[in-house]
C-alpha cells in the first residue's frame, strides 16, 4: 500500500449520529485506495490532545456499516475549547504528520474545525448531526434514521392512542429545529405539529384546535411537539384539563440517536465519506461536504458559515391541509 | 351459516395490548364455525350498558391480525364498576340474548367479569396485557410485543450510550410487576436491573457496583428500570452525581403498548380466541383461558384468582451474573 | 364543503409501491381543502372503465398513510390499452365530470395517461415506482422503502453468510435498471454488484475477483445482482464451482414491494400528491410531478418523456471501492 | 479469576441460528462465575480436530448478544463424521484439559456428540436450530427470530398481493418439518398451509379451495408452503392455470437465518447458555437442555433421542379453520 500521498486523521465529535460508522469506513478505504494513511482518533478532539490515534486498515472498518453510534467514540473536549487546546491539537498533528483532519459532526463540531484550521491544520468537515440543523446541506448523518426511529415509535403510539380514544403529545428531538418534528408531522399525519420556528406559544388555540377536530368526529390524536418547543407534560395536562380529552405525553429522548442506519444515511455518509478523501485528494483545503441541490458539493468552511437555513413554508403549510379537518 | 347455538359477546376491557385483534378474530371465526353469532362490544364494559355491539362477520375480521390495539376499542367505565351497573349489563345481555361474554383483557377486567358472571351472564377471560402480572397464566396477549418493542428501543439506547461511554437508565412498563424489566435485563444484556419484587432500596450499593463496574472497564452501563421503582430522572442524577459518569434517562412509555403483534402473540391470542369458543362449545362455564406447563388449559375464575406467582428466581440470579462484572 | 371547482380523479396504475396511499391522501386532503370534489377510481385505468369509483371524504382516508399497498388496488387494463379503451375512459371521465386524472404510476401508466390527454382529459401524473426508473425525476413513490427493505434482507443474509463462511448472491428487484441494486451495494458494503447498466458479462473477471478476495482475506462475500442480470442460481453454482467457496442465492421477490413505507415515502408522497392538485389548482394542464435538484417541480409530460438518465458514474466507482479490498 | 474447577469448552454445530451468541456468551460469563475457564472452538468440530480455540474473558462476549449468527464460526466436518475423527477430537480434548464440551447445534450436531462422547468426554447439547425439529424439547434456539422474520416478509407479501388481488406463495424454511410454516400460516392469517407433515398431495382439492374462497369473496390468498413439501414455482403455476388467479411464488432462504435475534431467543438462549454451565457444575453428564411443560430442565443424551414429537393437531385445525372462509 502505498502511503507517499501523506496522512489523513478522522474524527467524530459531538452527538452521535446514525451512520458516522459509514462514513469513517468510507474515509478509512477510499483514503488507503487513493493511497493515503488514514488514523482514527478517538473521542473526538480530546484524542488529538491526548494522541488517541491508531492507522486503519481496509479490514479495522469491516462490519462497521450497519451499526449505528461511532466506533471511534464521541465527547466535548472542555481543553480544545480553549485556545490553548486548539493550538495544542495542532501542534500533535503536525507532529503526527496529519496534514488533513476529517471532521464529522455538527455546528459546535464545525466551529472547532474552523478555528483549528487557522492554527495551519487542513480541515474538512462531514456533517453528522440528526437535528439537520446545519445550514449549507441539505442532507445531514444521522436525520433520515431519527425520523425513522420517531416516526416507528409515534405509529406505536397511534394504535394505543386510538384504542383509548386519546390524544398523544410526543416529544422528538432537534435541539432547537423543528425538522424532525415538521417530518414526524407529515409522514406519521400528526393532527397537531408544534415547531419551535413557528410556534406562537398561542396555546388557546392550539386547545380550541384540537377540541374542534374531536367535535368533528376525530377519535384520536397525536401532537408532535419538537424539543425546541418542550414542556410535554405540561401540555398535555392542559390539553386533559381544557378538552376533557384523556391525554398522555411521551418523550422519546436518546432511543432516537441510536439504531442501524437507513439506507439512505449508509449511502450518504459513505458517498460523503468517499467525497471528502477526493476533496483532500485535489488539493482543496478547509471545506464542507455537503448536500444541495440534489447533489454532493463542497464548500469553504467561511462562505459555509455565512449562510442560513429555515423550515419551508409550503412543507409546513401542507402538514397543517393534511392533518387538521376543516 | 347456522345460529343454532347461541350469542357470544366479545369485548376489549382495561389497557390495550398487542394481539387482542388475533384474539378477537379467533372468536368470531371459530365461533361462526362452530354455529354461534358473535357480537363485537365497543369500549370494554360500556359498549354493553349503551347497546354499542355489531354481529361480526368472517369478512369484519379481515386485515386485523396484523395490527396492534384493538379495533372494539377498549375504555374503563365507572358505571360497570358499581353494583346496579353490572346488574344492567347482565340484564342487557339477557335481552340480547347474549349468555356468554368473553373478556379480553387483565386483572381488574377478570374481577368485573368474575362479579357480573354473578348475575347470570357465563364469563370467560382471555388474558390481555404487556404487564404478564397475570397468576394463573404463563402467558398473556402483548407481553411479547412490548418486551421486543422495549428491547429495541434499549438496542438503540444501547448504542448513542457506547459511543458517549455514557450510563443510560431506561424505564419500561409493568406497572407494579417487573417481568419486562427482568425480560429486557436478560435480552439487552443490562448491567442492573431494577425491580419492584427485588429492589431494596439500597441505592448506596447499587451505585457502588456502577462505580467499580467503570473501574472494571465498561464503558457504558445500562440499568434496566421498572416502572414499579420508577423515579428515574432522580435516579440517572443520583448516578451522576455520585459517580461522576455522564447519565440520562429515558422513560419509554405508551409505545410499549403499540406496534404489530409478534408472530407469539399473534399465534398464542389466535390459539387462546379458538380455544375460548370452544370451551363454551363444550358446556364450561365461568373460566378463564391460559397457557401454563407449555399448554393452553382452562381454569375455574375462582380457582384463578386464589393463585399467585412471583419473579422465577433462577431467572433473576443469571440476569444478574450476565450482567455485572465479578 | 365547497363543490364548485370542479371533481378530480386519481387512481394507482402498474406495480404498487409503499407511499402510494400517502399519495392518495394528501390528494383526497388537499383537494377538499382547496375546493374539489375528489373521486378515487378503484383497480387502475380498468376502473374509469367500469365506473368503479367513489367520492372520497377526508375520513375515508384516516389510517392509510402507514401502510403499503394501495387501498384502491391497481391492475394492468388490456381493454385501456387499446385506443377505443382510451376514448372510451375519456368519454367516461366527461360524462362523471372528471376534468382532470390524477395518475400514481409508473412510465407505462403514464404512456397511457399522456395518449388519454390527447381525448381531452387533463391528466397530473405522480411518480410510483420502487424501481427509480423514471427519468425526469431523481424521486419515486416506494424507491426508499424498497431499498430499506432489501438492504434489511441482505443483513440478515450477511450474518448467516458470514457464520458460514460463504458467499451469498442475492437478486435484488428493478426490472431493467440498477438503482435498487447499486443503493444496496453500497448500504450492504457488496463485494460486488452487477446492474445491467454496467455489467460486460464477463463472468470470468467476477470469479477472479471474488477467489482473489478470499485469498485477501474475506471470509464472506455478498455479490448483489441486478433483476435486470438475473440468473442468480446460475452464478452461484458458477461461483461454488470456480472457486470453490460455498454459494447460496436468495432471490428476495414480491416482499421488496410491501411493507409500512418509510418516512421519506410518506413524506414525499404527500407532498407529491398535494402540489399536484395545487398545479391542477392553478390552471397547468398535462404536467409530471417531480422532484429535481432538491426539490418538488412539474414538467410538461411530452418534455418529460424526452429526458433520459443514467446511473452516477462516481456512486458507481465509489461502489467498487469501498467493496474492494484493493 | 479461580480456574480450579477446570476447562470447559463451547462449540456451535450445523446452520447457524439468531441467539446462539447470546448462549456463547451466558456459557462464558456463567463458566468464569462458577469457577470455570471457557474455551471457545471456532468452525464446529473442525475447530477441535485443527486446534482452533481459544481461552474466552467477559469482556471477549461484550456486543455480541444482540447480532445473529455464531462469532464461533460454524461448518459442517466431514472428518469429523468418522470414528477416527472423533477419537482424535476425544484426544485433543483430553489433551488440552477440555473435560466438558458444550455443543450448541441440531439434531445432526447432537448425534456427533453423542458419539464423540463414547470417546470420553463429557457433552451438554444446547438445542440451537430455526426448524425447532428435536424431539425432546418445545424451544430450539432461532425459531422465534426466524418466525417473525418469516412472518413479517409475509406481511409484505399480503399487501402487495392485496393491491394486484393475487394469489402469493410463500415458501419458508424448516427442513422436513412444518413448524415454521404452522405458525406463519397462523400469524400470518394464511388462507392455505402445506405442511410435510400433512400435506397430502392433493392438488385437486388445494386448487378447488382456492378458487371456492375466491368465489366466496377473497380477493387475495396467502399459500403458506413448507420448504419440506417445496416446488412452490410450479404451485404457483398449477394455481394460476387452474384458477385463472394471477399467483406468484416467494422463497424466503437464507434471510430467515439472520437477524438480531428477539427478546424470546435472547432470554432463553442466554438461560440456556447459563443452565448448561450448572449442570456441569452439579457434576451431571451427557445431558442435552430443553425446555419442555413451561420449564428448562436436562434429558439424558440417550433418553433424548428415543423421543418424538409432532406437529399439534389440535393448532393445525384451527389454523385451517381461521383461514378458511366457512
């Protein structure tokens, strides 16, 4: 195996994510492919700091792919936050020989990577976060599997729920985005969807909603409530309390960061994976993978910064014509 | 079809539970089978006391096996629970001529069953519920569904938990008795297990054991909570605090009770549905259905009720030797 | 419930695939909601011609969007297929007052829907086919579902294969095109895949390939074969053969087509089906909906039919690289 | 870690079956509890005969319990199958210090270990099979995984069936016996079972059935065929030739061998595993687990196979009656 073209060092940081695993496989043996070392460093930055790090070959990440959660381990690293820690990190990588640090995680773990790379590291980021809350891409590890994962769960709930002639309040992840909760809305046909981007904290008339539709002859329901929102049990006390409606709540908490990866989270993070070594492989320096437009694309890490993202209107719109009776 | 032999009422009372569907359709098509009418009561006890009841065709039942809850709905009535309600309800069937009811569902749907077979109405129990808190009986409607619902959900736990070298507690059904805890114990390979029947309390040494378990080298733990402990958000602080392991909880509530059937439940409250008719083809009056010694019987509701079991304590002897490190 | 805007009709044609009941729904929905009149046609093209079709209301459509199938049925038509079955369902559709036909289909329904615009039925067409195979969109209804279904089949089979040290050929469905295949290639980690866009027939590179990987080192191999390769017995018994390593073919069938859709089907399948009652809401004629570059458009059916797509040359070598061993 | 006790080693034996990991595992961690060092034997018997085992730790069996297949390897041993290969294993064991041999397998794996037991060393069979097909015992492990696998590809079938109105064969694995098939035709609400056991190779009447329940109003059939009975292509054919219903068959394979086993194989397979390691250490010899009457007991190897067992009739009717339209 040739390894003249240099070293590339692979991290998760952050939440986990559904497909990381993927992803580092694909790093790992289209790296050695295109004739690079690739090490895994554990626990995220942390491992950098504390020289975590063995190099991989083409059989360590066999039989990776199909679980979920990171083998090379995730954590926050308090002494990386610091100045200090990141000019350290960069210190043991040139030391080590990495010229390229491949980043997979989300803002926080971008944030980082971005001012790690000032410090004369080579950074390019893959974004793993099921919370989709990254703005440049469209696709992030780990979102197709939570919303999965949820919508199973809130389908379950469904079928008690409307043996009981109940209303359900279910509580999906995404820290301060409502795009699980907006997919869990539309894909499990939730009466109710609150996102955090939308939400008027109008609970009158969320209580009126819900008792009109039970008027009009709905049996059960379910409201999709997205972390960002919170205070489920609260809700549904209300809603018992307003509607008379036997009402329960349910959060579904870290269940939904764990589970074999979709198909389509394996595909991905493998394809991004595979993009970020050819990326490197180029001579692009301190970019993004993403995906936009229908496509893999990469991105400076400071035009990638500067953009924004937010719920689509008409996907929320349609979520409210499917699920609420006129 | 032939009439000849009588009305059957068959309802869904207390907590819904995977399988009561299978249940359902066995009474109908057995029975019509064998030569009766079978009529569907809606709402458990008070489908009875308002006339909510349909005779049931080979055809109504198509396309339910496959489907958790139950399609007669299931509600507790406060009327049934007095006296003049049961004598109304057995008065009722009487006018309909309904002279059997099967019951489907758990311990306190068996007690109203057992006092309305008082006024006349022969009762037979088919036992439905997750909780398998049922004495006379190795098996009830569900159990198996929500245990293999609650592992998966612990599977994926299981998983974010490994990748953050976290601690996770996880608290399943059961209300008061702990089979799913020990069940999920066992199959999830749980480092602790939580259990109404067992648990003392001793919080001091169930913290050290989690303590020198991460001095022995895991790293990561889950603890298997019962509801019938319950108090696991204090619990995961408690855990936290005193040991210094990063540690959330997760209560996984009402999906437990959702979801298709296993092929267990779907075969088992299929075989107990049958069987139930046919112990009223065969003349015996007042009994609950079961599966014990490996068999499905029938036993006096009486005979039932005087019954007891507790947690096997082989079972709770390996979940721990499994599960903790000497 | 406002009439005035006039009846729309929608239907299922050609193989079924998972979300196409979304489809329906968030027609039937949105219709209402936007002013139409909404009549689902029953099996097809075959139903215009036997007037089997029924007003729908919002209820109608409850608890559908979770499963498989369609609940309208669908079947191929010999009598539509004939230009005097066109006319006739024409002639029909004006005589009901259906102005325009929704079509959930593949490029054989829409063949047929484009010559029934030519009678002056406006037809919308909605892209159901879990083989990809369309080429003016990058998303069909089922596609998702389909390759989550395979791929979970083909990690049972990895685990059986890898027990036994074996290798395993597994024929995956797609009719003439490879997408299914080349997803679970890469979600599988596939040794090898053939796709009938790619593979020479040259059976002796594939037997080199798989002997020299064994002697690298794999002890289980899993070749995922293309419906459009087919012959999977052949090839195993080709591959047991040459290189005398044990080989089993499973050819996962009918099964790929059912099942709960996946919650990027039930997403996009509603929202396909409400923006084309919002196209049809806003006066365009004869239009195809898609989904291209990130998001949902409409298209001209004649452009449409013009287009023509390929399988990704770098998913394909990314493929290949990942699966193998140098 | 106390070794006094002595060496025990644990081997898995023909097809592989979801749970034999978590019975590996509860050995080991049971065996070094009791006092025992555990060797795990990789490939079957050949690992004997080539020396392939190794001194197994608690950690070594971390991750294991949830993945099917065997991490010991499985394959059959034509040397073995000789008496001279079995006296040389009877040697090597001997001359390792391996007193005890735990083997889990099928009733082929059991009559090599009573055989090998001749030679002198002591054999404990856990029964470890998807056919469930060994007299002596109600539970084998990887039959309730493989049902449910069975049973939920079925479920696919039954939708896609239900949309086309077809006839679907379906055939399932199990050998010469039709116990797998017995419970999908069960919980799979199948309109036709064939089962080796009963099946009596009346076609005529099977196809006269078929087309009366289509008469009757079924608008799709599920034909549930035991691998032991087989030719399901050319069922399908006989079906749609004489019924003019369009059929098509289904086989299942090898997907039915994997799959992370469920909570009912976790359990048992891991008390198994544990129960194993007392009865060797209670100083009993020769004995196979089962679970038989509701409970895990230990049969004497001889005693075990004189036993028979066949499928209930009492279950075969009423899965007929249940799927037959009266």
């Amino acid at each position: 195996m040739s390894t003249k073209k240099g070293k590339i060092g692979v991290l998760t940081s952050g939440g986990d994510a559904p497909g990381m695993n993927a992803a580092i496989r694909a790093v790992v043996r289209t790296g050695i492919t295109r004739g690079y070392d690739v090490y895994g460093i554990r626990r995220g930055y942390n491992g950098i700091l504390h020289r975590e790090m063995d190099l991989l070959t083409f059989k360590d990440v066999s039989e990776k792919l199909q679980h979920g959660g990171t083998f090379l381990f995730t954590a926050r690293s308090a002494e990386f936050r610091e100045i200090e820690g990141k000019k350290k990190a960069a210190e043991i990588c040139k030391e080590m020989g990495i010229e390229t640090l491949i980043v997979i995680g989300g803002d926080g773990s971008f944030t980082g990577a971005k001012n790690l790379s000032k410090f004369g590291v080579n950074i390019i980021g893959i974004p793993g976060t099921i919370d989709l809350d990254i703005a440049y891409t469209d696709y992030t590890i780990g979102f197709d599997t939570a919303v999965n994962t949820a919508m199973e769960a809130i389908d379950r709930l469904r079928e008690t729920s409307n043996s009981h002639e109940r209303c359900s309040v279910v509580e999906v992840m995404g820290r301060s985005a409502g795009y699980i909760a907006l997919w869990c809305g539309i894909a499990n046909g939730a009466e109710e969807i609150l996102l955090p981007e939308k939400f008027d904290n109008n609970y009158d008339a969320l209580l009126e909603q819900i008792h009109k539709n039970r008027e009009l002859g709905m049996t059960h329901q379910i409201v999709v409530n997205a972390e960002g929102v919170g205070h489920s049990d609260e809700l549904a006390k209300k809603i018992e309390d307003a509607t008379g409606i036997e009402t329960r709540a349910t959060i579904l908490g870290h269940l939904q960061r764990g589970g074999s990866p979709t198909a389509r989270d394996r595909f991905y993070a493998s394809m991004m994976g595979a993009y970020a070594v050819d990326v490197i492989d180029q001579g692009r320096k301190n970019r993004l993978i993403g995906y936009k437009n229908g496509k893999l694309y990469d991105v400076d890490v400071d035009e990638a910064f500067a953009m924004t993202k937010s719920i689509d209107e008409y996907e929320y719109e349609i979520a409210r014509v499917l699920g609420t009776r006129e």
